[in-house]
C-alpha cells in the first residue's frame, strides 16, 4: 500500500482587545449592549517553496503578517471596520486583509472571540462555528484489563466543543451570513445534555455503560445531529492534555506534551535572530484515528500513547533539537515530519502532528485529513 502523502501546514495567531456591539441580534440580547473580548486571530497556510526568507522561516512572516492584519482592530471600535462584528465577519474581514497583503496558499482563518466560542473560515469558505462547553462527572471503564487505573471509578472536568458547518444548516439562504446559525442555538442545544451529564455518573446514562472519550463523542453525536444537521464534529477533552473527536464516521483521539528544547537554524542567514542559539516551550500533540475496539470502546489507550511514546519524547525534551541525527533543520515544519515518521514507528495509528513554538504559532503535519482546529 502506497503512503498517504504528507501535507505541511504552518499556523500563527494574534491577539487584539476591542469593544463591539451586536446590533443585528435581538432586542434585550446582552451582545447588543457595548461589551468588549480579547479576541485571537488565526491563520493555516501552505505558503509556496522560495515564499519566506529561508527553508524553515516560514511561521515569523505569516506570524508578522496576521499582527499586521488585525493591528487596525486592537484597542478599536470593532463596529466602525466591520457593520455586524460577529466573529465569522471578523474572519472574513481579516482574510480579506491577508489575501489582500499577499499571503499565499491560506488554508484557514479563524477568529475566537473567548476561550469558549469561536469560528473558522476553511479553504471551501465555509464557517465553522464552535462553542465549548465542561461538565463535572465520574466514570469508570469496565472492560479494561485487570489493574488498569482506568477501571476504578474516578472523575474528570469534561469539556466538550460542538462544531457546526453553518453553510450546511438548513434554511441557509445564499448571501445571508447572519445568525442562521449563532451561539445561543447551540447553548439550547446543549443544555438539556448538560443537564443529564452533570454532576453524574456517565456508566448510569443510558447508552453509556462504557463511557470513553470515544463513546461519548458518538453518544453526543447522536443525540445531537437530527436537531443540528450542520454539526461537524464533536470533540471531548477527558483532561486538559488528552481527547477525542467523532464526526460521524471517524473516531480521532489526541495526546498533548510539553517539551522544553533549545535549537539554532541552520538554514536561516548568519546574522538572523533565529540562527542563534535560543528556545521554546513547545506544544506537541500527536493526533491518532483508528477504529472503534468494540469491547474497549477506545482507539488506543491514551496510556499506551504516552508510554510508547515517552522514549522519542526523551530525545526532544530538555535537549538541543539541531543536534538529533536524521533531522534536516530544527524548525517547527521539519521536527515535526522527524517526530512523525518516529512516532509511527511505534504508534502507526498517528497520522498527524501538531508543534507550537508559541501559542497558535508553528507547523501541522497530517498524512490524512487534519480534522478540526482546536481553541488556541
């Protein structure tokens, strides 16, 4: 079987604080009264070879290119750039700016407008709207084996994040952007939800006797889809560094780390800033889909993940990443492919890699599809 092709993405986000009113919602609505956020603006690219300054300086000319973007809206009155500032208009407004400044191959901009609430702009134009929300539960996994810490009852701070693909929601009339789809539908939506898995214990939900990740994204999913034909995806986070997402057919799970790492670039020009001796603390998540075990009711244990996985994570953590034997340079683009050709190697379920040298800014590689964006 022929290798899927690997597809490199390089991602930046930029803050900006600004005051907004909503007019276009309904009388009474709080978001029509003056209120303010600390937005985050984000952007995926697959930007030409030659387009940055040198092979693997990629993420410093997008990363200057969104600050440039969305520097008119910090400290503005969002209203006077954009009529109805809702966060999908703010994504378009900003997209325009990129494309306008002559950023090349955008895959995605994103605008969040809070931790909990967001959109993302895809490379078909559509708008995916996503809102978090957490619950408090126990649960317990009775078909693991023996001793596993799993299988004794335990408790998490569940969050869960709904996707919604509002070109796919019925009644989308063409050239109507506004509301056919907002936050407040997707909050009633989940409340009655809520109200069932709170402060509960999930194997005494109906449907959830074995209750992972995996499951509850597919019990959510079902209970979700007939009355929201546009959802996407669902995504559980189990804690903060671990999850799942389940668009009604594929099953993904993802682990998170953190390394602490020194580098130097090679390629980049003798007297550049990135060709001296610096680091990061850098986000690593390895993304991983395959089939639902049946009795399991898991793709991988997300133990297994960590414990295969801990000796290629000892290469990189607390080590200089130019001196590791078989990596062409120490960017984001290139540790990434190194870690996911080396994670494969013992976890062939990985088909992604996600590495931020700072928050939202760094390099994807996927041999599949990347599936959906998670909050920065």
């Amino acid at each position: 079987m022929t290798a899927a092709p690997l597809h490199t993405t390089y991602c930046a986000s930029s803050g900006f604080e600004a005051a907004c009113i909503v007019g276009a919602l309904p009388e009474g609505h709080r978001a029509r009264r003056l209120h303010g956020h600390s937005f985050v603006a984000r952007l995926r690219a697959e930007p030409p070879a030659g387009w940055a300054p040198f092979p693997g300086g990629e993420v410093a000319p997008l990363r200057e290119a969104l600050e440039a973007a969305v520097a008119p809206l910090d400290y503005a009155f969002l209203n006077e750039k954009v009529p109805h500032p809702t966060d999908e208009n703010l994504a378009r407004w900003v997209r325009a700016r990129l494309l306008a400044a002559g950023v090349p191959g955008l895959t995605q901009v994103g605008v969040q407008s809070t931790r909990h609430s967001g959109v993302d702009l895809t490379a078909d134009d559509h708008a995916h709207l996503w809102r978090r929300y957490s619950f408090q539960a126990a649960h317990q996994l009775p078909n693991v084996p023996a001793g596993h810490q799993c299988g004794r009852m335990h408790g998490h701070g569940f969050e869960v994040i709904l996707h919604a693909d509002t070109d796919l929601q019925p009644g989308h009339p063409a050239g109507a952007r506004d509301f056919v789809l907002d936050y407040d539908h997707l909050d009633a939506l989940w409340a009655p939800l809520h109200a069932e898995l709170d402060h509960a214990c999930l194997n005494d939900v109906p449907g959830l006797a074995n209750p992972t990740s995996e499951v509850l994204t597919r019990w959510l999913w079902e209970r979700l889809k007939p009355q929201l034909p546009a959802l996407s995806w669902v995504t559980v986070f189990e804690t903060g560094s671990s999850g799942s997402n389940y668009d009604g057919e594929h099953f993904r799970i993802w682990k998170e780390f953190t390394l602490d790492s020194a580098l130097t670039l090679r390629q980049a020009p003798g007297d550049h800033r990135l060709r001296r001796l610096h680091g990061h603390t850098y986000t690593l998540r390895l993304h991983l889909c395959a089939p639902l075990h049946e009795v399991l009711g898991w793709t991988v244990d997300f133990g297994d993940v960590k414990a295969l996985f801990n000796p290629i994570f000892k290469r990189l953590d607390h080590h200089p990443l130019h001196e590791i034997e078989g990596l062409a340079d120490a960017d984001t683009g290139n540790v990434a492919r190194w870690i996911l050709a080396q994670a494969r190697t013992v976890l062939p379920q990985v088909d992604r890699v996600d590495l931020e040298e700072t928050r939202g800014c760094g390099a994807i590689v996927c041999a599949g599809p990347a599936g959906p964006a998670l909050p920065v």
